[in-house]
C-alpha cells in the first residue's frame, strides 16, 4: 500500500509539473517604470494572468518603442509597446529601420496623441500655409512631435522659422511673444498641460488641417492618422483636423491566433482596471481606435475578434497570414 501510495504521489507531482510546463508564457515589453504607461501595461498584464486560461504573462520594463520593436526581432519579448508612426517605419523598412525592417502585427492601440498645431491670436494666423517665416517650435528638441511636425510641413510645403528649445522655454517665449507657437501633443481629445497654461492669459488659436492638406497626408504618409478633434479642446476652441500618431501593443507574428485573439477580447470587454491605471483611454471605444488609427497589419486572432464584433477592417491592417 506505501508503494501504490508512493507510486500516486509521484504520479500526481508529475501531472502537476506537466500543467505548469503546458501554461503559455508571455513577456510583455512596456517603457520606463516611471512612466504612466508602464501602469497601463501593469494593468494589461493583469487583465491576461485574470481573463486567459493557459496564459503566464509579466511586463518587462524596456526603452519603449524602438527597444521593443529590436526585442520582438529577436525573439526577446512577445508583445510591447508601440508607437503606430515608428511601428510602420519598422514594418516597412523606411527611416531608421532602412534595410532593416521589423516583422511585427497589431493588437491593438490605447490612446491618441492629436498633434494640435498652437498659435497666439494676435499672431494673426488662420491657416497652416500661413505659418510660413512665422517664429514657431515644431516640437520638443529631440522629441517624436518634432520630427513628425518637420516632415508634415515639408510634405504640405509648409516652412516656418523653427526655434528649438525645451517645453519651459517654448512656453515662456511664447507667452512673451518671442515666438508665435508651437505643436503639441495633446491628451486625447484635450489640449495638454502647457497649452492650457499658455491659454491663461495669452489667447490662443489651434490650427486644423484643410480638406486637401488632409488628403495630402493620408496618400503620402501613412505612418500618421488624420483625425477630426470635436470642439471644447479647450475652452472656446472649435472643431479642427490634425495628424496624430497613436499608441498600440503590437505582437510577434508567430504568437498562437487563439492566444492572441482570447488577450484581445480580455482587453477590450475589461475596460475598467485599464481606466483606473491610465485615465486616458477611460470612455474610449479602443477598437475603433485601432482601426482608425492603426498603421500595420492586425494579427489575425485581433482581426477575428473585431470582425466578430460587426467591425470593418481597413485594407491595410488586414491580417497577411
């Protein structure tokens, strides 16, 4: 009876083992820990370990987009964070990741950073074609808007009189008139911090993008979405159209369909831990965004899941597999 016993418990602790080599493990790359973002992917991470049956995920603390998007190359994480404009830089080879691209499939994307082009009302300035010899900043030296606002205006022909500096500068030079404006992220549908700080006692206009100006940047750079912004930004400020660039989760091509399809209808039907962990995506309809603003093709267990939804897929984030 001690062997039969003895024989059971050896069988059972083998069962055991074989269950926990059968979870799947995913390592999921997010940015630095300091970052709001990092929260949102705790939260996301939490979301898989709770919703998906067979699945162990973590979130590994990285350099955020390109960090990623080298790591998901080698095989080093399964899914991260992604900007949607570097993310196709990397898909299609172009920029940084000339001759070098990188293989990688969309999720899904969080949030939204409109790029709202600010200009002091006394600037008398009404349209981006008039920002032409104008003092302005396109950007945070070094930052992701800066290059993205010079290759915008030089698509559309556009060339103001750029001034560089840091967000403290921008602000203050532009409060004092020695410079006109600058480009902004913006927090969704809302003007940043700065902005609204400018706006206390400066008035202040943002610019929108033409009908044509707005076709002009969908056939000619599609690593930017052109997105319609609603009035109320900003106390008083109307309507407008701007680019933007959003923030995604992209995978590994070779990630399970099923696995990838159960994280994303985690993702979207528990919406609550990610609001609690990142209040911009609260009251956001995350699909939609993807497909609105997507820039790669979806992975197909993301595609199934939004096409079981009734949702469109566009063209050119249909699955290649």
């Amino acid at each position: 009876m001690k062997t039969l016993l003895t024989a059971m418990a050896a069988s059972a602790t083998l069962l055991s083992a074989a269950a926990v080599q059968a979870q799947e493990r995913l390592l999921i790359g997010s940015t630095s820990s300091s970052s709001s973002h990092y929260g949102y992917f705790v939260a996301v991470n939490q979301i898989i370990n709770n919703q998906v049956e067979g699945v162990s995920a973590s979130v590994a603390e990285t350099g955020a987009t390109v960090d990623n998007l080298r790591r998901l190359s080698r095989n080093q994480i399964d899914m991260g964070l992604v900007t949607t404009n570097t993310g196709y830089h990397a898909y299609a080879g172009q920029q940084d990741f000339d001759g070098r691209p990188v293989d990688s499939r969309l999720l899904w994307v969080y949030t939204v950073a409109p790029q709202n082009v600010v200009i002091r009302e006394d600037a008398d300035v009404s349209s981006l074609e008039g920002l032409d010899g104008v003092r302005f900043n396109p950007g945070i030296t070094g930052s992701a808007t800066e290059s993205t606002t010079e290759a915008v205006f030089e698509t559309l022909g556009i060339s103001p009189d750029y001034v560089r500096g840091s967000t403290t500068d921008v602000v203050d030079s532009i409060k004092d008139g020695r410079i006109m404006g600058y480009v902004k992220s913006g927090v969704g549908n809302k003007l940043d911090g700065s902005t609204m700080d400018i706006a206390t006692f400066t008035p202040i206009n943002v610019l929108s993008l033409s009908g044509e100006q707005a076709d002009t940047l969908r056939a000619e750079m599609p690593d930017l979405a052109v997105v319609n912004i609603p009035e109320g930004a900003g106390e008083g400020v109307p309507a407008y159209t701007t680019w933007a660039f959003g923030v995604a989760v992209h995978a590994h091509p070779d990630l399970d369909e099923e696995t990838a399809y159960q994280i994303v209808k985690a993702v979207m039907e528990n919406p609550e831990p990610q609001a609690n962990a990142f209040s911009a995506v609260r009251d956001e309809d995350l699909a939609q965004m993807t497909l609105d603003v997507g820039t790669v093709p979806l992975h197909a267990g993301a595609a199934r899941y939004f096409e079981e939804q009734g949702l469109e897929i566009p063209d050119a984030l249909q699955p290649v597999e």
